[in-house]
C-alpha cells in the first residue's frame, strides 16, 4: 500500500494535533450546546465521549501492552495530573469506577474496599469541585467528576505532550492502528474468523 491512509501523521506533533482537533470538533460542538445551568445534561454521554480519548492518549503515551485500564491510569497519574493537581491519587479509582462493560449502557459503578463504597458524583460546575471526594453518609463517598474541567484537560494534555520529543514513537504507534494487518499476527481463533471472512468477500 503506497497512498498514506486518511489519517496518517508525518510527525508526533502531528499526531496530538489530529486528537485534539477531532475531540474540538466532535465533543466540543456537543458540549457548546448544552445548557449546564438549565439543563438537562447528558453526563454520561459525556463522559463516554471523553473517556475513550483519554484511554488513547494512555496507550500512545504509554504504550504499555499489560492492559488499556493500567495506560489510562497512567495517564492521568502523570500527564492529567500534570495540568491539574488531583488526579494523582484517584486515578487508579477513576480508570476503575470508568472501565466495566455496562458504563456503555448508562449503568454506574460503585468501588468497594475495606468497607468503604466510592461512587460518581458527576456535576454540571466547570472548575470548582473537579476530583473533590465528598462524604455521602455511613461508609458512602462520592468522587466528584465535571465533565467540562476533563473537556479542558483532555486538551491541555494534548498541548504539552506536542511539545515534547517522542522520537518519532508516537507518530509510529498512531499510524500502525490505522490498519490491523491479520498476516502478521499471531492467529487465534477470533483472527481466523476476521480472515475467513475476509476471503470470502
């Protein structure tokens, strides 16, 4: 294949630049729109909007192979926590509460441990409460969770990790997922299936 597929990056620069306009294009339109005050507010598509983008930059940055929960708790152990104090020490509980199969359908998750329950307290404010863990009542916390102060450090992270040198790393690792070449995977099953498929078209 000699064309560079739509989406291909020249440098890592470039790379960060494609994230971070998509993510104003898309989430940022939708976001403009929304009344935050008058309401109603669709937190969770929000939050299933933004949260995909800040797993990609985990496993950009990161790159690590063990799992995309552990590159996004990297991410904003590191890299979040850099433009906004607070993500260190939550970012473990933030990529757990975030990474379960049903948050795709609106349903919420609660983290238990040595009898304490932490859950979301998402909100509406931009800045103010961004990451604060609030007591509920009992052994109940919440983790308060605003989507537009995420909006703004999903860019912010973007920002700085452009003007960083990754030796061509990212670029490499954003183009290679442009296309998923089955021949020179190992195979399994499910790859087997993708190529029967494949040959039969």
């Amino acid at each position: 294949m000699n064309q560079p597929l739509p989406g291909t990056v020249r440098s890592d620069r470039q790379a960060f630049d494609q994230i971070s306009a998509r993510f104003r294009d898309e989430v940022g339109r939708i976001s403009s729109r929304i009344n935050f005050v008058r309401g109603p507010v669709p937190f969770w598509a929000l939050l299933r909007a933004m949260f995909p983008v800040a797993e990609s930059l985990g496993d950009l940055i990161h790159r690590s192979d063990e799992s995309t929960t552990k590159n996004l708790r990297l991410v904003l152990e590191h890299e979040f926590n850099t433009v906004r104090q607070g993500y260190a020490g939550k970012a473990a509980l933030l990529a757990h509460l975030y990474r379960h199969s049903l948050i795709h359908h609106d349903e919420l998750r609660v983290v238990r441990s040595a009898g304490r329950s932490v859950g979301w307290g998402v909100s509406g404010e931009k800045n103010a409460r961004h990451l604060e863990v609030r007591h509920v009542r009992g052994d109940s916390y919440r983790l308060t969770f605003q989507p537009r102060a995420f909006y703004d450090d999903i860019l912010a992270v973007c920002e700085r990790a452009r003007g960083r040198n990754w030796n061509g790393d990212v670029m490499h690792r954003y183009n290679a997922w442009l296309v998923l070449d089955l021949d020179a995977k190992k195979a399994n099953r499910s790859i087997k299936a993708v190529k029967q498929e494949i040959s039969a078209l």
